[in-house]
C-alpha cells in the first residue's frame, strides 16, 4: 500500500463500461496537472472548467472536451486531481488514458482512487465502503442510506462511542495511579454503571448497522414447491414482469430464474425454481437439483401450497426439510396460492407454527400482507428517513467490541483489577476503529478497496 505524500500518478476512466453522452478519464499525484496539461494543450487554473483539444504526447488529436484540475488537498483524493471530460465512447477515452500512462501515469488499481482519499484523511474507512454502496445500490432507500454513511452518519456514531470507551479507560487508569484507593474506586460502582451504558450504547448502534447491512445487501427470496403450485405466476407479479413462463402443464419452469425487486426498500433477489417431486427426466432432475441448492442458500423461502389441494401442509421447519428434501437455513413462509378459486372463508385452518400467507395473484389478495410477512421475518424494519447502510465487517467489529465490554463486566465483578479493565476497554476500542479504519490492518484494507471498481 502506498504512503500519503510519496505517491506516483495514477489514472483511470471513471465513467462506465460502455457508451454514453459524455466520459471521463481521472487522473491523481504529484504528475497530475503535468500529465493533464500536456494532454489539455494548455495551463489549467485549479477548479476551472477549460475547453480544450486534447492530444497524445505526439499530437494527435484524440477529442474535443474539457478539462477540470483540483490541487490537493482540496481534491477527492486529497493530491492533485485532474478530469478530463471526452465524448463517451470507450475507444476514445481508452485513447486518453493510454495518452495519460504514455506521459507517465500508472494505471490505476480497482478502489485506489477511494484507497488515497482514504490514506489522505479525506474520508474514513466507513464512509469510503459508503461510496461503494452508493454506486452498488440496487433500490432508492439503499442509495439514500449509503449517502448517510458517506456524509459520516454512521462514522460519527462510531467515534461517540470510541471516545466513551476511550475517556472510560482513562478514568480506570487515573484510578490505578493511587493504589490505596483503586479498589474502593472500582467497587462503587460507577465504573460498572458506564460500562453498562456503553453495552447499551453500542447494540443500539449495532441494530441500526443491522438495518444497514440488509438495506445495502438486500436478501434472497427463493419459491419453492410443488409442480403447478403457482411459483412462475408469484414471481412475474412480484417483479411486475413477464420473466418466466407460466402453464398449467406441471413442470414448466426448469431453471433457474432471477430478477431483482425493490420490496419497499428492502432490495431482493427473486428465485423461481423448478417444481419438486421425483421424475425421470434428466433435465427436470438438474433442474430440482439446482433449486435445491438455491433452498439451501436463500435467506428467506417462501413454500408454495396450492389452496386447493393443501390437505398435508408442513406443520414446521423440520417438515419443510423433508418436504423440500434440503436444509433449510432460511426463514420459512408458507404460501397458499390460489386462493380465488375458493369461496371466501373456505380456507383449512392451519395448525403449524410456521408463518402462512393466502394469495392469489389474479385478484391481488395477500400480496400485500406477504411483503410485509417477508420483512418481519428477516427483521427488515430501517426506517428510510434515518438508516445508513452498513456491512458485514462492521457487525464483526461491534461483536467483537461488544465481548470486550463484556470482560471487562465480568473482570470488574470477579478480580476489580484496574489494569485488567483499561485492557479490555483498549481491545474493544481497537474493533471499533477497525470500522473506521483508525486501526485496521493493511491487508484488511487492501481487500477491502480491492473489492472495487477501477476509477473508483
Ligand atoms: N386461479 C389462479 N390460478 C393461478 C394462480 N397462480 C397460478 N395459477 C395458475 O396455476 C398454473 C401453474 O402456474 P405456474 O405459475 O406456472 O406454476 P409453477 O409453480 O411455476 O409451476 P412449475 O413451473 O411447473 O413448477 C397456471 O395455469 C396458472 O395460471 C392464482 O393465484 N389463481
Ligand atoms: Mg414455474
């Protein structure tokens, strides 16, 4: 990883694949104006807008744009940035950075450009994974929540809590400097109380990072069932789109099929499986083979029941297990299709503990109340005005800080040694700057910002 101040120069397009009105080569470093004036044909005053012809180090004409030069450290990444705005054609702008490399530059690696702004001070750890987020939302709440990370919603929570730990530890410290006294001053209890406090501090914020995770990963819905049991049909009316075939031939669907659905902000994967139930066809059997394996990885199954005939239905997930033939890590939804073609009221009473939803797609009913059955049972609950999207690693971190209040509880109740205490408040500190990025190691970082994309 390379050192705020002794970068080299880098480059990258930023725009995406692909053609479009305009696009945009970024470079950054110490090189950046040299490189970007000798391609622009002309000095670039810092946060002006210049027309310009650019050329390659031979002169050869490569487009007609415009060029915008930052000095650092008022630039994104803090060092010398220059953009040079092209007409979006990838040849042409593949031009313009080959042009940049020519003159000097290196290309960029994926994220580096976030990775420096990082190094730099310009944003933290937690806000650059935001920029990720934001440009990988896949619903509007998630791009909302990703832009209250960047602009240091969450981070600012993060460091409340790491200056408690942190003015905590110094107290039981101070009280280590007079011996007589430490003991009675971590016995009466005040130390126990603030420690309890910032348990309760940081599963609040756990929680909401919680929300996060799921506003910016979103889940995987798999339909599963019977032959005929109407899958196909839910998942066209769900993505609000004709994507798999429906018949009344059992059998119909053999893939896999898969859209992405925006389920009141919770982004979702959708999966229409084939039909489980034993056949001798070879290309029906891969097809149960492959929705099996989506069962087992789904993070919410919805088992669909035709109403019509649902005399035997799963009482529980053990049941569901045997029925479906696979395990069955995720939350179960039973479904019972079809319900227009009862008369109301007509539905068996269900005497599992499984949650159940009666649907039918031609009259609409249920639909509804099966969203919302989907969102309580995976704990979808963010409220769009304030949830900023967090991941994964962050919940590690907060669990592991967590334990580290944790001993520190039980050190005070068993031994009350000071020392033992002010250990347990740094470790927890540590984890929550491994969020932040104030503690994280290099290869932690590396595979974090590896993790994105080139011009980034
Ligand atoms: N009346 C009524 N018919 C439905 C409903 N949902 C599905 N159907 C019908 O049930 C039949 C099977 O529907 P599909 O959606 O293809 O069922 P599937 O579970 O995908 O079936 P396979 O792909 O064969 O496993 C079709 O004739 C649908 O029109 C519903 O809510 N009401
Ligand atoms: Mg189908």
């Amino acid at each position: 990883m390379s050192l705020p101040g002794e970068s080299d120069t880098i480059a990258a397009v930023a725009t995406a694949d692909g053609r479009g009105g305009i696009g945009i080569v970024r470079l950054s470093g110490p090189a950046a104006f040299a490189i970007g004036e000798s391609l622009a044909g002309r000095t670039l005053q810092p946060r002006h807008a210049h027309h310009c012809l650019i050329r390659d180090g031979s002169g050869e004409l490569l487009d007609d744009g415009i060029a915008i030069g930052f000095r650092g450290p008022r630039s994104f990444t803090g060092e010398d940035v220059v953009e040079l705005q092209g007409h979006g054609s990838p040849v042409v702008l593949q031009r313009i950075l080959r042009a940049a490399l020519g003159l000097g530059a290196r290309l960029a690696r994926p994220g580096e450009f976030s990775e420096r702004a990082f190094l730099n001070d310009r944003l933290d750890l937690a806000q650059a994974e935001a920029i990720a987020d934001l440009i990988d939302a896949g619903t509007e709440a998630a791009a909302r929540g990703a832009l209250r990370s960047l602009q240091g919603d969450f981070s600012r929570q993060v460091h409340e809590l790491m200056e408690a730990v942190t003015a905590l530890r110094v107290y039981v410290e101070a009280a280590m400097d007079f011996p007589d006294e430490e003991v009675d001053f971590l016995a009466d209890g005040d130390v126990q109380s603030r420690l309890v406090g910032l348990a309760t501090m940081l599963e609040a914020i756990r929680a909401q990072a919680g929300q996060g995770v799921l506003l910016s990963v979103g889940i995987t819905l798999v339909l599963a069932g019977a032959p005929n049991a109407g899958k196909s049909s839910l998942m066209n009316t769900l993505a609000r789109r004709d994507t798999a075939i429906v018949t009344a031939i059992p059998g119909t669907t053999r893939d896999i099929l898969t859209e992405r659905i925006d389920l009141d902000g919770l982004p979702v994967q959708l999966l229409d499986t084939a039909g489980l139930r034993s056949s001798a066809d070879p290309v029906e059997q891969e097809g149960i083979r492959r929705a099996r394996t989506e069962i087992e990885r789904a993070d919410c199954l919805l088992l669909l029941v035709d109403a019509t005939e649902d005399m035997d239905l799963p009482k529980d997930r053990l049941e569901v297990t045997r029925l479906v033939g696979a395990t069955v890590p995720a939350k179960v939804i039973l479904v019972r299709t079809k319900s227009d073609l009862l008369p109301p009221d007509h539905l068996s009473a269900y005497s599992g503990n499984l949650p159940v939803v009666a649907t039918s797609v031609l009259t609409g009913q249920g639909l509804e109340a099966l969203k919302q059955c989907i969102r309580d049972q995976v704990g979808f609950s963010a409220d769009p005005q304030t949830t900023f999207t967090a991941r994964a690693r962050h919940l590690h971190a907060m669990d592991l800080a967590a334990d580290g209040i944790r001993a520190a509880l039980e050190t005070l109740a068993s031994s009350g040694a000071g020392d033992l205490v002010a250990e347990d408040l740094r470790i927890t500190h540590a984890h929550l700057g491994e969020i932040v990025g104030s503690m994280t190691p290099d290869a932690l970082l590396g595979r974090i910002f590896s993790s994105f994309c080139i011009g980034k």
